[in-house]
C-alpha cells in the first residue's frame, strides 16, 4: 500500500511539471486571511463630533471605504450615538479616550458645524491623531477638520486643502507652517485632507487607495 501511494504521489508530481501547474494541497485558512488569500480587511477609525457632524462628508466617505473592503468603525467622545447637522443618528462604536491607534490602518476626521466646536482644540483629539502618526498611519481630515491637524503640527511643511470660505483657515494652516493649497482633495504623504462635502466621495476613495496601496502625493 505504501509503494501504491509513492508511486501515485510520483505521478502528480511528473503530471504537474509537464504541464507547469504546481500541485499542492488545499491549507486550511488562517484567522488572517479571506478570500483569495489576502490578509485580514483593513481598518479604518472614523472620528465625528458627538453633535452636528456633517452628515454628507461622514456618509460618502464611508460609502467608499466600505465599497473598498474596509472596515469602518466610528469614534467620538462617547460611546452610543452621535447626532448629524441635520438631525441623523449615527452609532458610535469607541470613545476617542479609549482608542488605540495600532488597531486601525488610518484614522479620519468629519468635519461639520460640531467640529469646530468640538475637535478643534480639543487636546484629545490633537492626541489621537498625534499618536496614529507616530505610528506611521494614514491621517486623514475634510471640511475644517484639517485645522486639528495643523494644531497637532502634522503638517508643518506639507500641503494641505481646508473648508476656507470665509479664509480664517488657510491662515491657522499658514501659521502651522503648512501650504495652503486651494484643491479639493490633497495627499502628502500619509496626510490626506479635503476641503468640504462636495469633495467627500473623492476624499474617500484617496484614503482607501492609500490605505490599501500606498503613498503618491498628489492634488485633485
């Protein structure tokens, strides 16, 4: 019986090589990996304010993170609900307090009324993405939300895109020491920002492509 089951191991082994296919046997897959092969979906942690976020730049962003394959969590200052500029509910899946920035591939900043009020300035939050770019993540902000981003100094030397209508904007990331670039969407490097909701479906899809493929800096 052995030499039965030699031989035949033989055989497949000769029939693979003629034919250039490798025959191995099916493993089993592991926790990490899905479909295809690939790894473990990526990660990507949405911050909102816990009131008046915009609800446009949180809805198509997230529509293209999702139709990328990545997943979405939301994080604000308490967990449960957060309430949209326009009286939409979220669920808020993690206080900012309790994040840990390993966790998740990118974090991303919304922007909306309740940003100004409740992101800008506010040491948590400048913490929050502080730490995820300490951990070389993607950081990513729209609407006024870049602000946080210059208070934080993470783009000091880089250019940036904000919400800039009334033009207070452009020069808090002017006094961070960024370059104000009037486009809608703006990658540096790991930074990616946005400057309203009409730009939010574009914003998305920048952060899933970098999340996913990498780093080209580029102006949209």
């Amino acid at each position: 019986m052995r030499k039965l089951i030699s031989i035949l191991f033989l055989l497949i082994f000769i029939t693979g090589c003629q034919t250039g296919v490798v025959i191995t046997p099916e493993l089993p897959k592991t926790e990490g990996e899905f479909g295809g092969g690939e790894r473990m979906a990526k990660k990507v942690l949405m911050v909102v304010a816990q009131a008046d976020f915009q609800p446009v730049e949180y809805a198509d962003t997230r529509a293209e993170l999702e139709n990328a394959g990545i997943d979405v969590k939301v994080a604000s200052f308490e967990v449960g609900e957060a309430i949209g500029a326009d009286g939409s509910k979220i669920n808020v899946d993690i206080a900012i307090k309790d994040v840990n920035t390993n966790d998740y591939d990118a974090v991303v900043l919304i922007g909306g009324p309740g940003a100004s009020k409740e992101l800008i300035g506010n040491q948590d939050v400048i913490e929050l993405v502080q730490s995820a770019d300490n951990d070389h993540k993607v950081v990513a902000a729209i609407c006024i939300a870049p602000v946080v981003l210059a208070e934080a100094r993470l783009i000091t030397g880089r250019e940036a895109t904000v919400w800039n209508e009334d033009g207070n904007q452009e020069e808090i990331l002017s006094a961070n020491g960024a370059k104000y670039v009037e486009k809608d969407v703006v990658v540096d490097n790991r930074i990616i920002t946005a400057n309203g909701p009409a730009a939010a479906k574009e914003f998305g899809k920048e952060v899933a492509r970098v999340v996913k493929e990498g780093i080209v800096s580029k102006k949209i």
